[in-house]
C-alpha cells in the first residue's frame, strides 16, 4: 500500500510539474548574446528596439545581450545602426523568431506552457543571429558617370573648350 501511494504521489507530482511548465522556457533562453562586428572596426553602434527606444550605445566590436521577446506575444526586433564618418550609414535588422521548442507544449507542456508560461517569459522566441558583420562603404569614393550631349545644344563658350580626339 506504501509503495503504491509513493509511485502514484510520485507520478502525479510529474505530471503537476509538466503540466505547469512550458517546453521553451525549460529547453531556451530569453536573452541572447550577439556579438557586432564591423569593417572599418571602431563604428558607432545604435541599437533601438521595436518602439524606437535606444537599447544600447557602444563602439564595434562589441557583444550585446538582447532578449528575444518584447513582451507576451511578441517578439524582439531590433534596429543596428551602424556609423563611422567618411562611411555610409548601415542599418541591419535584428528579429526573434520562434523557438522550436514552444511546440513541444503540444506534446509536454500543456496549456499552460503554451499560454501563459513560455509567452510570459519570452522564452517562446530565440534569436537565431549570434554574430553580426557588416562591411561599410566608403562615403568619399566619387561615383563615375556619363552623360552624352549634342554639340549643337552647348555654348559658342563650351564648344571652344572642347578638344578633339582622332
């Protein structure tokens, strides 16, 4: 009788644990590190979240940790600005995506994984970008061009300017 109500207690404290828990935030993470590189190194990064709001300020290279969820039932998406003068502005897109594991609830977590727990803490997206590396092009590199013109639509000024190639 001892035996049969420890198994049964055991069995039952087992399934109370799985059924209160969610697969994603047991198996995932909520927060990520990605490390930022640049070429040239030394850019200014801004990092802003989905509202807008600036997350962190530093200098490549650096490691940011971002959180993969913005709250329940959303997910992370982050804008990296990247800035060095005598360099074109670069922006790059940080995005959360689902965590495979938020599915297992189907089969292990229940409901309550599903709804309320991995949601809540943010756990049911990951962020797949561990590293970022981005390239910066030369702002001061003249850009060639050239426009063909008919001789007659210059001025008498112009036209005695030209030199004529055999």
């Amino acid at each position: 009788m001892k035996l049969f109500l420890t198994k049964t207690l055991s069995a039952l404290l087992l399934f109370v644990v799985l059924l209160n828990s969610g697969c994603a935030t047991i198996f995932g993470h909520s927060k990520y590190a990605v490390t930022i590189n640049s070429n040239p190194p030394a850019s200014t990064i801004t990092i802003t979240d989905r509202k807008g709001v600036e997350v962190f300020k530093g200098v490549t290279p650096a490691t940011v940790t971002l959180r993969s969820s913005a709250g329940y039932f959303s997910r992370g998406i982050y804008q990296v600005k990247f800035h060095l003068t005598g360099y074109e502005d670069r922006t790059v897109s940080i995005e959360g995506s689902l965590n495979g594991w938020y599915i297992g609830n189907i089969l292990i977590g229940g409901v309550i994984g599903m709804l309320i727990i991995d949601p809540a803490s943010g756990a049911m997206y990951k962020i797949e970008d561990k590293e970022i590396n981005q390239t910066l092009q030369s702002s001061t590199h003249a850009q060639a061009s050239l426009d063909i013109l008919d001789i007659k639509s210059l001025s008498a000024e112009t036209q005695k300017k030209l030199v004529k190639i055999n």
